[in-house]
C-alpha cells in the first residue's frame, strides 16, 4: 500500500542573494533575444506570431530565460505554447504506474513538486506573479488524485494526469515573461480547446473551439498569451490530451485559433533532417520542404514532427518553421506551400521499424473482384493497421506491411475470411514475413520526373538490398519499399548517397601495406580533401579505410584509420584472420565495401571469388588471380558477373590503361589478332641500356642498386611476370590461356636458377657471354635486342629476347617504358600503342587508386 505524501512544507527563499543571482542569468535571454533580432531582420517579421517550446528547450530556469530572449522577435503579437519540462510526462506517466501498482509513490511526487517549485523561484524570486502559490495547489491537487486513483482505478481520470506537466510549465514560462504587467496573458488550453476521438486520431471540433476562444478573448484583451500544449477536453468536458508527442499539434492548432501569420516551433535540432543522423551522420538539414513532404517525413517516422501537426497550418498556409533553442543563428526548415526546389528531387529519407509483410497468395483470385476489400476489410475488423499495400497487376497476390505485433493477428483474420476459398483452393497461402523495415523516399521534385524510382532502386541494388515490396501512389511524392531489418541502415546510406545528399560511403579494407600499399595510401591520404570539398558536391566520397592487414597481423577500426598512420601493424593489431578481415569490411551499417590486395599473395587471391559473391568489391595490382589456375579465374569471373566489382588494371602496365583499352577496343565489336610489347620495366631499362659494350651483368648490378628489380632479380630476368601479364590480356580477349602454354625464355642460366641469391649475384657474369653472343649477331643484321611478349593470331604465346625489325615501337621506348601494342581488324597495319612508365610503386599504386575511383563512380560518385 502507498501512503500520502506529508504536509508540504512551505517554500522560503533568500530574498536578498536569489535578486542578484536572476540578474546574473539575464544575459541568456539577452543573448537570445539578440540572436532571434538578428535572424528577425533577414527574415520579414509576422504580425502575429506563434511560437511552441518543447520540453528539452524548457529543461531548466536557464532554458526558460533563452525561450523569453527568443520570444521577442518584434511580432505585434504572439502566442507561446509549451510542452512540460523535460522528462515531466514521463514522471507523471510513472507516477500513475506506480499508484496502480500498489507502489510508494510519494517520493516522485514530492520529486516533480520540488523541481518546479525550484524552477518558480528561480524565474520569479519576488514572488510577483503568484507562480509558487499556484504550483503549490496545482500540486496538491494532484495529490488528492492519485489518493482518489489508488482508491477507484478511474482511466479517464488517469489518461488527464500526463497533460498537468504542460500546465505547470505555463505558469513557469507566463512568470518568466513578467506575466500580465508585461502584457502576457495566460490561456488554459482546457478552457478552449475541444476534440473528440476520430477513425485518424484526435479531432478538433473547430466550431466549439473557436467560440470558446472568443469568448475567452473577450476576458483578456492582452496581445500576447502563453497556451498550454497537448491538453484539452472532451466534448463532455472532461480533461483529455492530444495524444503523445501533441504539444507540436496544439502549436499548429492555437495558431489556426489565433490567426497566425507564422508559427515556430522550438526544439533542439536545427531542423527536419534528410535523414536519422544516428544512422546517416552526413544528413543534412531541409532549408524548406513543402507541407505534403513534412505530412509523409511526419507519417514515416521523422521525430522532429508529430504526423497532425501539418493539418491546421495547411488549412490556412500558415508557414511553420522548426528552429533549433539551442542555435538561434541557423534559419532551420521552413514548410510551407511552395518551398524552394531541391538540388536532388528526393528531401529525405526515413525509415519505419518493427514491421511485417503479409502476403495472400492465390491462383483463383486473378480477376475476381473484392478480393482486396475482404481482406482490407478483416485487418480493419482485426484491429491491425497497414502501413503500405503492394499489389501485382496479375493479381495473384495481395502483400502489405503491418507492425509486427499485429502480425499474427493480421494473419488469422485472413485465414478466416478467405477460408472457404482456401479450401476450395482459390486461395493458397497467408504468409508472414517478420523482421521488415520499410524504406521511404520523399520529395516533391519526384512528381513528374522520370527516373527518380531507377535512381532509388539501383542505389540499393549496388548496395545488395533486397526488396521485398515496393508502393508509390500516383502523387508521386513517395516511393516506400519494405527491406530486410538487418538491411535498413545500410538501405538508408546508400539511397541517401544515391540522390547525392551525403558523400558515397565506401568501406575500405587494404591488405599488403609494402612498397605499392603504402604509396597508396599516402594517394589516398592527400586525396580526401578533394573529395569532401563542397565545390564538387556531386563527387563527394567518403573512402573509410577500416581495415589494414599484412601477412600475419590486421587492425581492424569501428569507425576508420587515419591514412597516414594506418601504415604501422605493431600496435593495435590482432592476428590475420582473413575471414573476420572481410566481414568487418563488409559492415551492415555503410552501403558499400572493398578490398584492395596489395599483398602478391596467392592464398588471399583465393579468396575473391567468396568476397565477391559477398557483395565485395575487389581491387588489385597482384597477377595471382588474372594469371593463376583457370578454374579460379572463371569462378572469380562468375562471382563478379552478379556480386561485386573485380578490377585489375594495375596488373599490366602498373597505372597504364592497358586492360582498359584492350576492353574499349572489344567492347565496341574491334577483333584482337595479335598483341605484342614490353611489358617489364626491369627488362626495358636492361635493354634499352645494352650497347655490347658494358657487360649485361654489370647493368643488372646496378639496376639492383637502382631499386628498378626485385629483391631477387632473377625474378626479372625468368621472364614469368612477363607471361603472366600476357596471360591477363589473353583471357580478357576471350583466350583460356594458362601460363604452362606460354613459351618463355629465361635469361637465367640453367645453372644458376636453384642457387642462393648470394651465390647468383656472385656468379652474375655467367649471364653475358650467350647474351653477347646475341647482340653481335643482331648487330651485325642491323637489328637490336628487346625483351617482348607476343601472342599472335593463331593463339600461340611467348616470352623471350627477339630482334624487332626497324620502326617498331619496342625501339624507342624510354628506359623503364611499358609498350603494349594491340593490332585488331581496326588497327591492322598501324597498330594502337599504350607507351608509358609500367613500374614503381607510385604509378602502380596510381593504376590501384583509379580502378578504386571506377568503382566508386559505379556506385553513384560522379566525377
């Protein structure tokens, strides 16, 4: 049993300190008022002008005092109407909880009563406007009810109770404007406001309402009055509220009342956002969207708006403003009847949770008319709502989203109405699919422009969402879509980067941070600003490196790596595990993933066909996938063709656009008969150096020194890279060439190619006498050496020194050059040269970076 409160003791106040301490505070409302006076004159000033508070913007005295500032916008008249102070209706809701529990509630009461006895004697020290002897008996009235509702369990009595909170805060905010010597009036929403429960929520009876209101005027001629929100009566005169959340609804409602010329609401956010920050943190806020866009934001969950509130603004085109109390400056969302254009045809995007698809299924409704309207008819019989129908124009199903806890319900009234024809099998299946979100786009530069639903759909396809219902009514200004739960932040990412309102977010992960690794990362690095710059607004790109591994350790970051430090493993790192790598760059929560292989690995190359099929893009210089065991290239291949991108550039010709080219040239119905080049800078810079005068080994000596070879050179000189690159270009030009097909020449002798690299370097001169012997005999034809590879037009490949005869291309490369030249039916006799240099991790990492930047514009970034 809960047992009354004691006597409430009497409030005393420091008469002489409290004075001084509110003047201490006036610099808030000071500060406010000058912040709304400099936003008043970039804006034209309504002469009547209502405001609403809600309950974070009056959390405190301090709070109070900012609303007062904010308040004096140079209106000739206003109306404030407030909401309780912060987290108030929830202590009256518990309060009410803990009376029909049986549980103690005096300690909450006396709680409530301190903080806004506190609160009054704060804004009003000198007691001048009677706030603390009203709260006072407000208070105990409250008490005398929840002793007469622990004795009779009344539900009308208790649903009244949560609207006191806006009550109280009326007396706090009318004292804190100086109340009637300041020409403030204080109206009891109670007194005016009549509604009565309608089939779409609370309705007003406007006829009652107004009369009431002119009446009261006629008592009060102040011009400018302070309403509570959310509260009202019945039209038996019984205390009722608005509904939770109602106090935005009382705003628009006392704004119809009054006749307002504008009407503000108050919160702390700067505005109705294009999206939930907490799941897009790019979202941006709306300057101004039109009352229709706020009416279907409101309905699809945008928190910032109750979905009634639109109704008695629009009724009259009042336009209503949601600012921030917290940051006058920011001129917030204006809605009204014809806002600005948009850049982007869609104003935002919103999400509804905790939903259900249910679906009948059944061959013997096609063209049977009321099939839809027993079913409609039973989830109204049922009591469960629809948020969204979708119907195939075969007829053959009828799907909608309900919320899930009416699911089930929903379900058995489907089965009992359509019993009869399920049983003569008209009708097959009820199905529930649980775990839904609904999707939903809105805007009104949809209406009427083509394209706008593809632009939707394709965003969430390269995000790998699945779509399980889609509506769009004939207004055009929504297009809803039901998705998987567990795909909705990513689903609300990738349509809010697909109509370009946030940077195209991408989830990075590098493995291989070694030489070409490390230069792109420094690419990437001093790239970022560019990318984010709003001067290319529709380019922005948010490449969120998340991931970094080598051959033994990885880091793994929630959010993102810094670039220029992410280069060092020892710290933070965790043993490689390929399997958790990929799953974490494969978050649920960004639209878009990729891994980039660095690491020359052939065991990580045998992971692409898995990541792929994923929905993983990957990138890489690494020739083990393009060049290694056919059947995993075709499984790579297939995996790419319906999952993610495979791109390889730099794996030929290191940043050359090499694959690109040979690919334009096929792509646009060229024939390939033959390629041939150079495709080693190692070899290049050899051989364009060998004159026969300075020994062959003496120039790999100091290419060695150079850095222009492998640790080991015999790697260069072996000529297997070499094929491998030809490998690539033949399986892109449709040949299913191996490398155990290519015939390649060593410059390794036989005896050298098992020794220690210690050992080779010490027997290099080994390698000159054969290659001499070559050189004389080309000289002495006229012809010089160049290290090429070839594939001809019957398909036979090969790797080796030739003499190229006079005015080939291979000639008059420059040093270290790549020179790839394609003949096809096109370029028959003068064939197409891609000429440039084809190593180095700089370039290499160039070629890595530009297939990132392919895939990124694919994905809806646009250069």
């Amino acid at each position: 049993m809960s047992s009354a409160p004691p006597q409430a003791a009497s409030v005393h106040h420091a008469s002489d300190t409290q004075p001084d301490a509110a003047a201490a505070d006036d610099h808030l409302a000071a500060d406010a008022a000058a912040k709304a006076a400099a936003y008043a004159e970039a804006t034209l000033s309504p002469a009547r002008h209502a405001h609403k508070f809600g309950g974070s913007s009056l959390a405190d005295p301090d709070r109070y005092r900012v609303a007062v500032g904010l308040l004096d916008d140079g209106a000739r008249e206003r109306v404030a109407v407030v909401s309780a102070m912060q987290g108030v209706t929830d202590a009256l809701l518990a309060l009410v909880a803990a009376v029909r529990d049986g549980q103690d509630w005096a300690p909450a009461w006396s709680a409530l009563r301190k903080r806004h006895l506190d609160t009054a004697l704060s804004l009003d020290p000198h007691r001048r406007h009677g706030t603390i002897e009203a709260l006072e008996g407000e208070f105990e009235r409250l008490r005398d009810t929840l002793e007469g509702l622990r004795r009779d369990d009344d539900e009308t009595l208790a649903a009244a109770l949560p609207g006191l909170g806006e009550v109280w805060s009326s007396y706090l905010i009318h004292a804190a404007l100086g109340g009637a010597p300041a020409g403030w009036a204080r109206l009891d929403a109670r007194e005016v406001l009549v509604v009565h429960p309608g089939e779409m929520g609370v309705a007003v009876d406007w006829t009652r309402s107004r009369e009431n209101l002119g009446e009261w005027r006629k008592r009060n001629d102040a011009a400018n009055v302070v309403v509570t929100g959310f509260v009202a009566r019945d039209p038996h005169g019984r205390d009722t509220t608005l509904g939770r959340n109602g106090s935005d609804y009382s705003a628009a409602i006392f704004a119809n009342l009054f006749d307002a010329d504008a009407l503000t609401i108050w919160t702390d956010v700067d505005g109705v956002l294009s999206a939930d920050p907490r799941l897009v943190p790019d979202a941006v806020c709306l300057p101004s969207m039109s009352y229709a866009e706020a009416c279907e934001l409101a309905y699809f969950g945008a928190k910032v708006l109750h979905p009634q509130t639109m109704a008695p603004v629009q009724q009259r085109g009042i336009p209503l403003r949601i600012r921030n109390t917290r940051n006058p400056q920011a001129p917030g969302t204006l809605i009204s009847l014809r806002p600005q254009p948009g850049a982007a045809p869609v104003k935002g995007l919103s999400l509804v949770h905790d939903l259900a698809v249910l679906e009948l299924v059944g061959n013997g409704m096609v063209g049977v008319p009321g099939a839809a309207e027993r079913l409609f008819g039973a989830l109204r019989a049922a009591g469960v709502s629809v948020t969204m129908i979708s119907q195939g124009s075969s007829e053959h199903s009828i799907c909608c989203v309900v919320r899930a806890d009416q699911a089930q319900r929903g379900r058995n009234a489907i089965v009992a109405a359509f019993a009869e024809a399920m049983a003569d099998g008209q009708a097959q299946h009820v199905l529930v699919t649980p775990d839904i979100c609904v999707l939903a786009a809105v805007g009104d530069g949809m209406v009427g422009l083509p394209g706008v639903a593809a632009q939707l759909f394709d965003g969430l396809a390269k995000a790998r969402v699945n779509l399980r219902a889609i509506a769009q009514g004939a207004g055009e200004r929504n297009i809803s879509v039901a998705i998987a739960a567990r795909d909705a932040t990513r689903a609300l990412r990738a349509a809010h980067s697909a109509f370009w309102l946030s940077p195209q977010c991408i989830s990075v992960g590098v493995i291989g941070p070694g030489k070409v690794g490390r230069a792109l990362l420094a690419q990437l690095s001093a790239a970022q600003p560019r990318f984010q710059r709003e001067a290319r607004p529709q380019f922005r790109l948010d490449l969120r490196l998340r991931a970094l591994a080598d051959s033994r350790r990885m880091r793994l970051a929630p959010r993102a790596l810094e670039f220029e430090d992410a280069q060092a493993l020892e710290h933070e790192s965790e043993p490689l595990d390929l399997d958790r790598f990929a799953a974490h760059v494969r978050a649920e929560h960004i639209p878009h993933a990729l891994i980039v292989d660095c690491s020359g690995s052939d065991a990580v190359a045998a992971r692409y066909p898995d990541w792929l099929a994923a929905g993983i893009h990957v990138v890489t210089p690494s020739k083990h996938a393009g060049a290694g065991p056919l059947a995993r290239y075709d499984a790579i291949r297939e995996a790419a063709r319906h999952g993610g991108q495979f791109r390889y550039e730099a794996t030929v010709g290191a940043g050359l656009p090499v694959i690109q080219t040979l690919r334009s040239l096929l792509d646009t119905g060229d024939e390939l008969t033959e390629v041939e080049g150079i495709l080693s800078g190692t070899l290049a810079w050899l051989f364009n150096r060998y004159d026969g005068r300075t020994p062959f080994s003496a120039l790999v000596r100091e290419a060695h020194e150079l850095g222009y070879t492998e640790p080991d050179p015999r790697d260069d000189l072996s000529g297997t890279d070499v094929a491998r690159k030809l490998v690539i270009l033949a399986r892109e030009a449709g040949r299913p060439l191996s490398l155990d097909q290519i015939e390649v020449e060593s410059l390794v002798p036989e005896q050298l190619r098992a020794v220690s690299k210690e050992e080779f370097f010490a027997r290099l001169d080994e390698l000159d006498a054969p290659l001499q012997q070559r050189f004389d005999a080309a000289r002495a034809a006229g012809l010089s050496l160049r290290y090429l590879a070839r594939l001809d037009r019957d398909g036979r490949a090969s790797v080796g020194v030739v003499t190229p005869q006079p005015g080939h291309a291979a000639l008059h490369g420059a040093l270290t050059d790549n020179l790839i030249q394609f003949r096809t039916r096109r370029y028959a006799d003068n064939p197409l040269v891609v000429q440039g240099p084809g190593a180095g991790p700089d370039v290499t990492a160039a070629g890595v970076f530009g297939d990132m930047l392919t895939i990124a514009q694919t994905l809806g970034a646009r250069a």
